[in-house]
C-alpha cells in the first residue's frame, strides 16, 4: 500500500480535524486519557482488521507503524517541555 508515499489528501486533512474535536470533548467529558487511547486504538485494531482480513502481517506492520510515530512523537514533546527523557 502506498499510504506512506502519497501526500495527505484534503478528506485526510479533515479527518484529522475531526479526531482533533473528539480529542477535546474527551477533555470536556473527563475521560481518562489511558480509557481514550484504549478506545481509539480498539477501534482503529477493529477497522484494519475488518478492512484487512486475509492480510494480518500488514495488520501488525501498520499497528507497529503507529506505534514508533506516537513514541517518537511522544518523546519530540518530551524533550521540548522537559529538555530530557526518562529513559
């Protein structure tokens, strides 16, 4: 798949505006962002899996995928606040 070759579409752009809504009425809500980050992982394990079913390798490749860029991400934000990391 080259989702990671292309440029980011303008319905993409949107998406990602739309998940930055939920994000804040997670906030408004009190949520708890561990019960926050487990509903959206679910849900984005149970869309690729149903879009995806004769392929479980590209599965975990995009799950891993999604993991190192929220790690990295996770750890730029850390240096930026903290000019260190815990590791």
């Amino acid at each position: 798949m080259d989702m990671f070759k292309k440029g980011v579409s303008k319905n993409e752009m949107e998406a990602g505006k739309k998940i930055e809504i939920l994000l804040d009425d997670f906030k408004k809500l009190k949520l708890d962002p561990d019960m926050a980050g487990f509903l959206l992982m679910s849900t984005g394990v149970v869309l690729m899996l149903n879009n995806n079913k004769d392929d479980p390798a590209f599965v975990t490749y995009m799950i891993s995928s999604a993991l190192m860029n929220a790690s990295t991400h996770a750890g730029s934000q850390m240096l930026e606040e903290n000019e260190w990391t815990k590791h």
